[in-house]
C-alpha cells in the first residue's frame, strides 16, 4: 500500500517539477539589430497574459501594450493629461489552425555546436523555410517560454501596430521546435542583411496582477475613435 502511495506521489512530483519548468513568469528583455539600428522591449509574462514596453526615448509618453492568449484583440496602455487610457485594438485572425501552417518545405538542420546565453545552454539550429529566409537560432527548452508564444506575441504586435500579416509571423508555430523551444539568439542567414534578435535580461519572478489589470483605465475601442 505505502509502496503504491508513494510510487503516485513520486509521478505527482515529477508533473508538478515538469509543468513548472515549462512555465514561465516573469521579464526579459528583447533586442532586434537592424543594419545599425537597436530596438528594445521588456516584456512581462504572467499565466495567459503578456505585456510589451518599448524602450524608446523618444516616445512622448510611457506606452505599454497588453496582450492575452487565445483572443483577437489587445490593448495600447498609455496616459492623456493625467487619465490612463486603455486603447483596444482589434485584428483577424485565421479562421483554423490550417490557415497558419506553412505550406512551403520546412527545414530544421541540427548542430552539436553548443554556447552559453546567460544562465541558459543553448544549442545551434539552423532552419530554413525554402522561401528565402534561413536562420540561425542558438535555443533552449529550459526557460518555460517558446518561440510559439513569442511569435504569437509578436504576431499580434505586428497585426495591430503595423497591419503585419499575422498568419506569416505565426505560420510555424506548429512545428515542434518552436512549440518546446524559445530562442535567445536569432540570426538571419541572408547575404547582405544583419537583422539579430537577442532576449536577455531573463528574470524569473511573481509579477502583481495590477501590471496586466485595467481597473483603473479607461478603456476605448479604436475603431469607435476612427468611426466604423
């Protein structure tokens, strides 16, 4: 009997350890280098919920965009002489998970090459999508977040900040690489481009549920302001 007992609490242990380990709650910070350029973000992850903010001087006030899994719309958070204002932004998205996967061949090369990125091991793949675009991205399964929810994030950013294609962003969110791995280093194999995406900053922390709230904003739908 106790031997049974314990064989359950021993597979009840290992569930708990394995679902933990898969998620992430926390901040880490996301960097894309373009032919000189340096953009940067924070992103803060709690559960279903992430919110994005741009590292950006220049902008006239703080911004901060929340977002949330499973639904087609997020929201632009920002303050209008002294009011928080709580933008929502609509977007399409596909009508079935067939309409995201990609068609076209997809190639995943694995190496054995191997490097630290922080506290991280990662190990080098290079995937090419037979459309013109080859990357390399140095991976790892360890940090509870994947490039499926990163793209998906990124997705949504590009849907609603700059009428981006989500579909193309998101079309290899199936694979398994993606859905088991988040890459903390992105080079785009391609002559003549130098576009790199780096996540660091990764810090693993209970987050208060008044950063993804919006209690205290006053909440307006974008296309009631643009008069649709």
């Amino acid at each position: 009997m106790w031997k049974i007992v314990l064989q359950w609490f021993v597979v009840f242990m290992l569930y708990v350890i394995n679902v933990q380990a898969q998620s992430f709650e926390g901040t880490f910070e996301m960097r894309i280098m373009d032919d000189g350029s340096i953009s940067r973000m924070l992103f803060y992850v709690k559960g279903d919920k992430i919110v994005i903010e741009p590292i950006d001087e220049t902008l006239p006030r703080p911004v901060r965009i929340l977002m949330q899994k499973g639904v087609n719309y997020m929201y632009i958070l920002t303050e209008e002489q002294g009011t928080k204002v709580a933008i929502k932004n609509t977007f399409q998205l596909p009508p079935d998970i067939d309409s995201m996967v990609s068609k076209k061949a997809y190639n995943v090369i694995e190496t054995e090459e191997k490097k630290m990125i922080g506290a991280y091991e990662c190990r080098k793949v290079i995937v090419d999508n037979s459309d013109g675009q080859k990357l390399e991205m140095w991976v790892t399964s360890k940090m509870g977040f994947t490039l499926a929810q990163f793209f998906d994030c990124i997705g949504k950013f590009s849907a609603t900040i700059s009428n981006g294609d989500y579909r193309e962003v998101t079309k290899n969110n199936h694979q398994e690489l993606f859905q088991k791995n988040m890459a903390l280093e992105i080079n785009e194999l391609k002559e003549g481009s130098s576009t790199k995406i780096t996540i660091t900053n990764i810090i693993k922390k209970a987050l208060s549920e008044a950063d993804f709230d919006l209690t205290t904003y006053t909440v307006v739908d974008m296309e009631s302001m643009m008069g649709k």
